[in-house]
C-alpha cells in the first residue's frame, strides 16, 4: 500500500445531534454528538439493538439520518444514490459479521472488488484490470498474510480466512475509514484475536480511522484504546479502553454483564 | 366389550368425496357434450389397433431423405429461438428482480406474463404472414413466446440470491451495474444456464410442432403423411423424432447437472 | 501493460483453453449453422416490420362481433380439456408410481415404466392429436384422447419425482409388519403424496386448456377449428377475438387453479 497516499487520507468523522426513526417507528439513533479524529481505533459497545449497526451504516450512507448533521472530513454523507455517496464510500471500507464475499470468485477477485469505485467501468465489465489496481489488491492480501490462498475460490476458505480476504477488499480501496460491523461474531476464539490483531496492525501501520462494533466486552477492553457504549441508540459512554470498568459495561447493557458477553469465561 | 364399541363411528360425507362427485358430474357432463357414446368407446380401441398395423413397418428410406432433414430444421429452429429468447431474457431478469429494482419490475413482469400467454404456435401464425412461410417465422414465434418464460424463472433466480455481497460491492463505491456484474451474475449464471437448457429441450417439442402452420420443422412432415394416409412414412417420422428428442433430453440433462454442480 | 514485479502469489492456474475454446466454438457454430439453416436475417426482419404493423392493424380491433359463435366451440374446449386431464389423471396414477424408485414393484418393471413414461414425453400433444385425428376421425374425441396421453405425461413425470421424495418410514413399516405391496401404497405412500398429485392434477388441466385451444388446428376439436378457417381466410380480426377471448378465460381457469393449489398446500 503506498505510503504517499497517507496525505490525503483523513478521516474525521463528526455527528452532530443525529437521528435515526426507522418507518416502523424503533428508534435507532437518538441526539448523537460524536467526534472522531483521524487515525483513531474505536471500539463500540452495546446490547442487541442498541444501535451499533446504525451509528456504522450512517457513516458510509446506507442508513440515512432523520435528523441532525452527520459529516466525514467537513463533508455532509450525501442522501440518496449517485455519484457523490460513490465518491463517499469509495474512501470507506466495510466489514461484515458474514464476511459477503462472493463465493464463486475466486480470492484475487473478491479483493479486487474494492477497488471497482477506482477503475473505468468499462474496464471492470470486461475483468479487463490495469496493473497498479492488481498491485493494490495483492499489496492488501500480503497485508492480511493471505496471499497464497489468492485463486482459491472463496467458498473453499473457512470462516477466519474469509473474514481476512474481506479485510483486504476493505484495505484495496485504500479507505480513510474502515468499519468493522462484529466483524468476529462469527468466528471461533483464536481466529477472533487474529482477525482483531489485524485491525489493530492496519490501524496503527496505516494510520485509517477504525470503528469496530464487538458484543464481547474483553474484547474491548484488550483491544480498544477509545470505547462507545450505546443503549437504545444513545451514547451513554465514552471512554478510554484502559480505564473503563465492569460496572460502566452495566449501565451500557443496563443489566449485569454475563457468560455470552465475553469471548474467555475466565475474563468474567 | 361389545361388537359395537369395537367399530369406527360413521364417517360424515367429507369434502373429499363431494370433490370426486364434481369431478365425475363434469366428466359425464363433457362427455355427453362432445357426443361420446359407448359405441365410440369401443370402437375405439379397435381402430387404434388397426391403425397400428398399417405404421408397421416405418418406411426407414423416407426417414433418411425427408424426415432427417426436418428434424435438422426444427433443432435448429429450437436453438435460434432459445438464443434469443436467452440474450432477450438475461437483462430483463436482472432488471425484474423486485429485490433489486422494485419499480421497474412490475413492468417488466406485466411484458413477461403477456409473452407467457402466448403458445408459440399461435405467435407463429402472426409471424408467417410477416417473413414468409418457413422456419424464420417459427424460431421468431418460439423467441419471443420463451422469453416470457425465461425472464419469469431468471428473475426468481435473482430474487433468492444472497444480497450481502451485493450491499458489499455497494459499500465499496460501486455502482448498481457493477454490483450486478460482480455479486448478481456469478451467483445467478449457472442455474439460469441451467433453464436456457431446460427451455432448449421444450422448445425442440415446440418447434416440431410448428410445421402444422408453415412455420417450418418436421410438424408439417408428420401431418402431410398422415394427411395421405401414408402411415409408414409417418412411422419413420415418428421413430426418427422420439430417438432425436430422447438423445437431446439425455444430452442436455447431463450438461444440466454438470453446470448445476460446478 | 506493465508486468508485475511482485512476486508474493503463487503461480495463476492457467485457464483450461481446451474447454473454453470448444465450448464457445461449439457454440458459435451451432448458431450460425442453425441461423443459416432457417434463413435468419435481420435485413429481412428490418424490411418486413412495415408488413408487421401492416397485419398489427388488420389483427385490430378485435372483431367482438364474432363472440357469440365462439361460445359453443369454446365450452368443447373445456370439456375436452376435462375429460382429457380425469382420463390422463387415472391413468397416471399406476404409470407414476411404477416409476417411483422406492416404490416400484421391481428393478425391470422401474425400467419399463420408466423409459415408457419417458417416450410419452417426447411426442409433443399436437403430434398425438394428429394420430388420434387419423385412427379415430376428426373431431374432440381424438382431442380428448390425445389431451389424455399429454396428461399422462405431464403428472407422471412430476408425481414420481415427488414420490421418490416421500418418507419412507411408514410405507416400510407397513412392509415389515407383512402388508402387501397394494396396501403399503395405499396407507404408507398416498397420504402424502396425494395432496402433490391433487396439485399436479390442477396444473395439469391449466396445461390442457391451453393445449386444447390449438388441437383444433389439426382437427382435433375445440377452438382451434373456428381458429384455423378464420386464419386460412385471412380474418385476422376475427383470429384476434379467438386469442385474446380464450386467453383470458385461460387467465381466469389459472387464477382459479392457483388458487386451489394454494389452499392445499
């Protein structure tokens, strides 16, 4: 990945009283003011439907706010579909809890996937793509150590091996923010630090703005160096990784903390 | 215990046996209608077996000469109307999968229910007069009735595909096209390959079929020597069809499989 | 193009041209072989739209005039596609399940019936509607009978598929407590199979209205009769009325089946 590119990187996010009222009328975001510099590793925390998925999907357009200000680097995220949102999210990488890639491809083609928002639509209709594209896709599978599996078809690879191809679809784009939405809910628990280990590695090596959405706390707390709590779309923590306690993990569940809540029983 | 303890209680006449009772009552009603009486009835074995007779031996030379050609000319009717029937058909798939554009395809399934409609041997009599008798009009007729078909069974394909790939390419700042390209087509391609196959084998029964209105194909052979009473003949062409039609449904089934497991 | 200079990925596995090459070569030479054969032309195509919209405009308006004499045709139609699909239906009731793996009566009789319901589907129903036409005379009893051969058919190929499906846990109970082969059918396999023959028995008469709206253009009664003088006379109007009249009682017969179908399932 070319360092030089670091210069145009940014990422900053701002929300600035924000909103979500789905039309079914739930709640998923409610008078959200939030900052986050470039460079940053948040962690996000919360029960199911706290909105963690929300707070993630706003940035990159895929949920619209109902209300407030939600902007990246100075710029409002565009509504709607065209060429503004595109031009958005080409600088911001996704991963997913079910990794969505495209099981017939092959791993190089998957990765090369991110880079679809970067090349000539005519090119990319004809697998016709130029040699500085290929290069990328191959620097970020390099990235994640998985480069010898790159013409393995996807559905062959296990469940850690692909979460890691869909980091390395979200690095090709060469994001300035890459959001991780419980991007190891799926995975066993040695896969689970690796995958985590990544992150870390990329965000510091690369300096991209990371959001990872965790439901396991000792997850967190081992990883995180900025942590969010939500509870019923509103933030109710923001805090240090290294200072933040069982009983404030409470009051973001609201209830007490227990088994299924952290990846290593002895953590409890 | 006594016997009557020991018996089921009587059975209410249930919904299954006033069905059955419709479905008799229609069925002496038609055949009253159409003027069946039990004379025709049996003659009608008899006639059928005499005329058994007469298709034996098949006149195997007539086969070669007239009927092989035929059968070649329906083939190849089945597979130009199949091939535009699939290139027609692929977008209008893509693009009436309501899970992806939930406007657009309510119209295109209105085009695909309205093309359904039609058997092809009656789309071929609007043809004939267009481009002439002969086999051009019966692979038009066989095109555009197939397409209906088609684009009904691919959009089904894409409305049940897995649409986090789709939302992913999406997320990465591709566009919908390319969305298509990359997360839609790989998973849909084979089993609406898988279809094109399928509809090639109904097709080459549709095509034989078409020769009764000009339309080309081995149709007009079959009725022309039975016109003449040339049973024989007719034999041959009905031996000569079903190995033809057999040897391709063997074919194609294979590839279907083949494709379907890839 | 620039080669690359990175050397991290394994060797690409080179493609199998072999395959490629006779897939689309087959391919290719099927179409231009088959569009030669027919006389494909888009010039023609091109030069003959004026005729197109040319007959677009003798087919309309339909000749609604012409309804009332469609009445009687049209109800032979339907009671030809009734007798066909009760006749076709009984008789696929043996032919079926002789043809269920799991339920057949041995490996030879599975080969016979097999192969017999497999040669029955290669003739399409108007070539049987010509045969029935020569050995019984023109007229809907050959329609009848040859709608009852399509129907045959069309349900034993779909309900042995979906017996070969079935559970096997009572019918081979029914086995091993010594019942015959009679009544592990009729206890064991019926129960569930019924409601999927009930299903393919409807689909099967949509099928038949639609087939006995063409048996007549070989003269096997119904419709189609009225349809082929009106076309030989150039009555495109009137061939108009035809189509668009049964097409929508076609519509409304499937509305109805769907419906049913949907209850039972």
């Amino acid at each position: 990945m070319s360092e030089n590119s670091n210069a145009s990187r940014a990422g900053a996010i701002r929300f600035s009283n924000a909103g979500i009222v789905y039309p079914n009328g739930v709640v998923g975001m409610k008078n959200l003011d939030l900052e986050i510099k470039p460079g940053e590793f948040v962690v996000v925390v919360g029960s199911s439907g706290a909105g963690k998925s929300t707070l993630l999907r706003a940035i990159n357009g895929l949920n619209s706010l109902t209300s407030g200000k939600i902007e990246v680097d100075g710029q409002p995220v565009p509504e709607g579909v065209g060429r503004e949102l595109r031009e958005l999210r080409k600088r911001v990488g996704m991963i997913f809890q079910d990794f969505r890639l495209v099981k017939r491809l092959t791993v190089m083609s998957n990765v090369l996937i991110g880079r679809l928002g970067h090349v000539a639509a005519w090119r990319t209709l004809l697998n016709l793509w130029p040699i500085e594209d290929r290069e990328i896709a191959i620097k970020a599978l390099e990235r994640v150590g998985i480069s010898d599996k790159a013409w393995t078809k996807a559905s062959d690879l296990s469940g850690g091996q692909q979460q890691r191809v869909g980091i390395a679809r979200a690095l090709a784009q060469e994001p300035a923010i890459i959001l991780a939405d419980e991007p190891v809910a799926s995975l066993d628990p040695v896969t689970t630090h690796q995958v985590m280990q990544d992150l870390v590695r990329i965000n510091r090596e690369l300096g991209i703005t990371t959001l990872v959405n965790l439901h396991f706390l000792d997850l967190a707390r081992e990883y995180g160096e900025r942590i969010i709590g939500l509870r019923f779309g509103e933030l109710v923590y923001d805090g240090s990784a290294d200072t933040v306690t069982d009983k404030d993990f409470e009051d973001i569940y609201g209830r007490e903390v227990r088994e299924d809540d952290v990846l290593d029983e002895d953590a409890v | 215990m006594s016997e009557r303890a020991l018996k089921p209680p009587v059975q209410r006449i249930g919904w299954a046996t006033w069905t059955t009772f419709i479905i008799a009552a229609l069925f002496l009603i038609s055949l009253w209608a159409i003027e069946f009486s039990p004379k025709i009835m049996l003659q009608v074995p008899g006639k059928v077996a005499e005329d058994l007779k007469a298709y034996y031996p098949p006149d195997m030379e007539y086969g070669w000469n007239a009927v092989l050609p035929a059968i070649v000319e329906s083939i190849q009717i089945a597979w130009i109307g199949t091939i535009i029937a699939a290139i027609l058909s692929l977008p209008l798939a893509l693009f009436g999968a309501r899970t992806l554009f939930p406007r657009v395809a309510r119209v295109v399934k209105f085009i695909s229910a309205t093309a359904r409609a039609f058997p092809e041997i009656l789309l071929a009599i609007y043809f004939v007069p267009i481009v002439g008798l002969g086999p051009f009009a019966g692979a038009l007729a066989i095109g555009i009735s197939s397409v209906g078909m088609l684009t009904k069974l691919g959009a089904e394909v894409v409305d049940s595909i897995d649409f986090g790939p789709v939302e992913a390419v999406e997320a990465s700042g591709g566009s919908r096209i390319l969305a298509l390209r990359y997360a839609v087509l790989p998973q849909v391609l084979p089993e609406i390959v898988a279809h094109w196959l399928f509809r090639f084998e109904l097709n080459i029964r549709a095509s034989a079929v078409l020769g009764v209105v000009g339309a080309g194909g081995v149709g007009g052979v079959l009725l022309n020597t039975l016109s003449y009473r040339h049973l024989e003949k007719a034999a041959a062409v009905l031996l000569l069809t079903i190995i033809v039609v057999l040897a391709i449904d063997m074919i194609s089934g294979a590839i279907r499989r083949r494709i379907i497991n890839s | 193009m620039r080669k690359s200079n990175l050397t991290s990925l394994p060797a690409k596995p080179p493609r199998n041209w072999p395959l490629w090459i006779s897939v689309v070569g087959f391919l290719l030479a099927m179409t231009l072989w088959s569009a030669h054969g027919i006389g494909f032309s888009l010039f023609e195509l091109v030069c003959n739209i004026a005729r197109g919209s040319r007959l677009l405009e003798e087919s309309w308006p339909p000749d609604f005039a012409f309804t009332p004499r469609l009445f009687q045709p049209f109800m032979e139609t339907i009671f030809i596609a009734i007798i066909g699909t009760v006749v076709g239906g009984i008789l696929a009731i043996p032919i079926a399940i002789l043809a269920a793996r799991n339920l057949t009566l041995g490996p030879l009789v599975w080969f016979v019936d097999r192969n017999f319901m497999n040669i029955l589907r290669t003739l399409p129903d108007l070539f049987w509607a010509m045969l029935f036409a020569t050995a019984v005379g023109f007229g809907p009893v050959a329609g009848a009978l040859a709608l009852s051969v399509f129907t045959i058919a069309v349900i034993s190929k779909l309900w042995s598929e979906s017996l070969e499906a079935i559970d096997m846990g009572l019918p081979e109970a029914i086995r091993s407590v010594g019942g015959t082969w009679r009544e592990m059918i009729q206890f064991g396999a019926m129960p569930q199979g019924l409601p999927h023959y009930v299903s393919y028995a409807l689909y099967a008469f949509e099928l038949n209205v639609r087939a006995s709206m063409v048996l007549g253009l070989v003269g096997a009664g119904g419709i189609g009769m009225i349809l082929k003088t009106q076309q030989a006379n150039f009555e495109y109007e009137r061939v108009t009325m035809i189509i668009l009249a049964v097409l929508i009682a076609v519509l409304i017969i499937e509305e109805i089946s769907e419906a049913i179908r949907r209850r039972l399932t």
